[in-house]
C-alpha cells in the first residue's frame, strides 16, 4: 500500500458495514498505478448493452436448450 492509498484509507469515513468509503471523485490506483479506478455511474448505453444481452440469453435458453446439439439434428 502507497502512501496516498493509507492516507485515503486512514482519512475515509467508514460506512454502516465496517467498509471504508471513497468520495465520488477519488481516484484510486491499483498494480502501482497501471490500473486507476473512481467511482460513478454505469453510461446509459451499457446498461442497454446488457439489456440486450440479458435478454438475448433468455431467448436462446428458451429456444436452443437440449436437443442434439448444434449440426447434429438429422
């Protein structure tokens, strides 16, 4: 742990479950700052991305689950 991370850390209030909490716009770094990470909110679009797929998964459990599998129904 870097310094900034353990004076984050230190310096975060903790929530009702014992966690730390990082304000909204903190950056935090991980893997020695390759990797840097904020919290926000999820863009609309991907939200509809899993929509769609969540969706698609259900249609093809419906439709395409057992059977012989793929190629093999003569």
């Amino acid at each position: 742990m870097t310094t900034h991370q353990a004076d984050v850390a230190h310096n975060a209030p903790a929530s009702n479950d014992g966690r730390m909490s990082v304000p909204a716009d903190e950056i935090e770094s991980f893997g020695d700052g390759h990797i840097q990470a904020r919290h926000g909110r999820v863009n609309r679009w991907l939200v509809v991305v899993y929509a769609i797929l969540f969706a698609w998964s259900i249609y093809y459990g419906i439709v395409f689950w057992g059977g012989q599998g793929p190629g093999l129904a003569y």
